[in-house]
C-alpha cells in the first residue's frame, strides 16, 4: 500500500510515521509512506499556498493550485490514479469500516486541510471527504494522522498477531470487553476466576458474552446493527436478564465508566 501525505506540515509526521507499528509496517514492506510539502508546489516565488475570501471575509484559505499540482505529482510519480482522501469536518464520520475499506486501496492520498478553509475546487480532487468527529480541529493533519493510523492497522500483516484487528473493538460492531494481566489480584482488585481456570471454550464464552456486556451499557445503539449469532443473542439474553437482577438489588457496580 502505497500513502501519500499532502500536508503543510510534513514535520508533524515525522513522529507518527517513523514509531513503533507504524514504522515496523514500512520497515517490513507492507506500506510506503511518502509526506508531500503542498508548499513545494506553490505558483511564486514566495511560495504562497493561501489567499483572501473572493466577496470578503475574515482568514485565508488554501489555494486551488498548489494542492492540485501536488496531486498531480504524485498520479505522475505512481503511473495511477491514487484513491483521494481529504480531511474535513464535512466529511462522512471515520469508521472501523471505512478504514478497512482505506487499507485496500493500492494507492491512498490524504489531503490535510488548512486551518482556515480551503478553496471549494478542492474538494473537485478527493473521492471521498472524511472527518475523524464532530468538532474543528486547527488543521487536517491530526485528522490524516487519524485515519492513516486507524487504516494501517488493517493491512494484512501489519500487526504481530494476524487477527488482533478483527478482535477489537468495533470490528465486529462490539466493543471489546474486559482484558487482564498478572498480578491475578491487585490492590484487592481480582481477575475474573474464569480466566485462571485454563478451560478455553468457557473463556472464549465468557469473552464474548462480556463485549456483550459492555456493549449494552456503554453503547446500547450499537447492538441494534451488529450482527449477532444465535449464541450471541442467547447471551445477550443473560446479560439483559443479570443487569435487570442487578438493578432490582441497587447493585450500581459497573455502572460506572470502568465497566
Ligand atoms: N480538519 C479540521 N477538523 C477536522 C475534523 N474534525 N476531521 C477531519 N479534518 C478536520
């Protein structure tokens, strides 16, 4: 998979980029990231990429030229049309999904945009406008940052454990429910008994019913769509039934934003 990172601000990947999963991934030749100084190909000599608003108002926006010109390149340095990202709070909300669907693209450039706006013409390059949330940030490249590293996960291989993806949270429409380490108690906080036992099929059980669990307290909504085999409603069942038990005693233990 190859990336291309359009950006003002190359300098701020450079930590993102060349550390820890992210810098294995290209080390190992599963994904090339280039960063491309959208100033680089600014139109004068005082290499300026933003202007005033035609009809008046307040700030600057990127120009149309240099951003194009960029895209331009990198089409010409690849031989193909790349798949266009660009970052914007307009954009549709950044998913596991989407960036599943990102990390299958052969050639993927994610446009940042500049803190003040950007030309509309812009918007005439990318092919598809994505937002990481609802609020504004004072640039695109947190956001590019964002996607690039929520996509890579995706990318076969590039994480130790193949299917360590398709376990976390959201790949399945679940969150992820609760995981421990040693010490098997801390601070009179005890690991679940069930997961000292050694007996694999009542764990992977209990796993699935605890994401259960957690989905139905903390994201509810996100159970509607998920899709859920006979067992998981099943214990979707039990966990409605123990909440309600839980609730009829006053029992609030995992109410609260640890649970
Ligand atoms: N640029 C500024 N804010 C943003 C956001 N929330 N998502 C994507 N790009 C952005």
């Amino acid at each position: 998979m190859n990336v291309y990172i359009l950006t003002l601000f190359p300098g701020m990947f450079s930590p993102v980029v060349n550390t820890s999963i992210i810098k294995r991934a290209q080390e190992q030749g599963l994904v090339r990231i280039k960063t491309v100084d959208v100033r680089g190909f600014a139109q004068d000599a005082h290499k300026t990429v933003d202007d005033y608003l035609y009809g008046g108002g307040p700030g600057m926006v990127l120009k149309p030229e240099p951003v194009f010109e960029a895209v331009d390149w990198v089409k010409q340095e690849l031989g193909r049309q790349p798949f266009v990202v660009l970052l914007t709070p307009q954009g549709q909300t950044l998913t596991a999904g989407l960036a599943r669907e990102l990390a299958h693209k052969p050639d993927l450039v994610l446009i940042s945009g500049h803190y003040e706006g950007f030309d509309e013409r812009i918007r005439c390059l990318a092919d598809i406008e994505v937002s990481i949330g609802d609020y504004v940030l004072t640039g695109g490249e947190l956001a590019a940052m964002v996607v690039l590293d929520a996509s890579i996960r995706f990318v076969p291989g590039v994480l130790g454990d193949s299917d360590s993806a398709l376990q976390d949270s959201f790949s399945d429409g679940l969150l992820e429910g609760p995981q421990y380490t040693r010490p098997a108690e801390y601070r009179g906080l005890k690991v679940p008994d069930i997961l000292l036992t050694g007996r694999h099929e009542d764990i992977t059980r209990w796993r699935r019913k605890e994401a259960i669990r957690r989905t139905l307290r903390r994201r509810p909504e996100l159970l509607k769509v998920a899709d859920l085999t006979f067992e998981d409603r099943c214990l979707l069942e039990q966990v409605i039934n123990e909440e309600k038990a839980n609730e009829a005693r006053g029992d609030n233990r995992g109410r609260n934003q640890t649970n």
